[in-house]
C-alpha cells in the first residue's frame, strides 16, 4: 500500500481544499437546480453518476489550471492528479467514508491504494489514491458533507472533513464583559410607518 498520511495530504493539498469544497457543493446543488422535477424518476445510479459528472466539471475548472494538477482520462473516467503524489477521483460516499466499488481491476487496485497502474501522465507510479466525496444530506440535500478520503480497501486509511470558507475570523474580544449580563430593553415606537412593497 502506498498510501501517505494525513498529515502530509493536508501539507500537500490544503491549498486547494477551499476549490474541491466548493466543486462537490455546487456539482451537488446542480443537480437539484438542474434536474429536480426529474429528481423523483431517477435511480440512484443515475443521481449518483450526473452529480459526480458535475462535480467532475467544476474540478476542472476551479483546480485543473493550477501549478501541480493534472487531469487524466482513464477507464471512462476522470483522475486529478495532484503534486505528483495523489490521484483522486470525485465519488458518493456512504457513512463509513466507502464508495460503491465497481468490480474492475483499476478500480479495486485503486481502493486498496495499491500502486497505481500505468497512467497517462507521467509521474505517478507511486501515488496514493484518494477519493474527493459527499455524504448527501439528507434534511438538507444542498449541504452535503464534503470529505477527502484515503482509502485502504474495506476502510479508509484516513479522511478529512472538508468545509467552505466561512468568511469570518476569530478574533480576541478584549475589555470587561460585565454589561453582557444586564438585560437591556429596547422600546420601538409604536407610530413608525412601515414601509409597503418595497416603497
């Protein structure tokens, strides 16, 4: 097996965690945007296949151009490879970080991280395989959970749960605070007009 560790996927990788988070979100979300009042109709192969083509998709927009990505076409389908060290396919995953595992030669070497077979772009013989996958939500199907998972054949070998960008920072709140503990009320004057229709 010639899975690297955690650590260094996240030392590797970090810097595209943000992209691959907001990939699978929207691969997932254009599929409800896209094909909701068929949504009901489709098999679970079918969903599973057009997000995973959509997510496919957005990778390649949002990381296939950088320093240290390569797209690789391989067995019908696509491979990132990743600073020369990763190959990742895009996947649904179940609650134990698994994928439904087709019975191909390619795709059970690549589960047990096994060294890669002969790819299309040189070197990476000696990559570890991983997985970009969702968990779908199932109280809120356009918020899946997004993981980068290693596998190593009936478990994975690690996974990382990615989250987007929040947008906020943590900051030290610095002072007495005392007053917030004392209620405060706050009386709205009862004759102010409200505003109708947007005027």
């Amino acid at each position: 097996m010639s899975a690297l560790s955690k650590d260094d996927g996240t030392e590797a990788l970090g810097h595209f965690f943000d992209g691959f988070h907001e990939a699978v979100t929207e691969g997932v979300r254009d599929y409800y945007r896209d094909y909701a009042k068929w949504a009901a109709i489709h098999r679970l192969t079918t969903r599973r296949s057009i997000i995973r083509d959509h997510i496919v998709d957005r990778l390649r927009i949002s990381v296939g151009e950088k320093p240290g990505v390569e797209v690789i076409g391989k067995h019908g389908t696509t491979l990132f490879g990743l600073v020369s060290k990763f190959v990742m396919k895009a996947h649904l995953l179940d609650k134990n970080m698994t994928i439904a595992l087709n019975q191909t030669q390619h795709s059970m070497r690549f589960n047990e991280n096994e060294t890669q077979p002969t790819l299309p772009a040189p070197g990476f013989a000696g990559a570890s395989s991983l997985y970009l996958g969702y968990v779908p939500n199932q109280n809120a199907p356009l918020e899946p959970q997004v993981f980068l998972v290693c596998p190593a054949g009936a478990e994975p070998a690690w996974y990382l749960e990615l989250k987007g960008s929040q947008g906020a920072a943590v900051v030290q709140i610095t002072g007495s605070t005392d007053d917030l503990d004392s209620e405060q009320l706050i009386e709205i004057p009862a004759d102010i007009e409200r505003k109708k229709d947007g005027q």
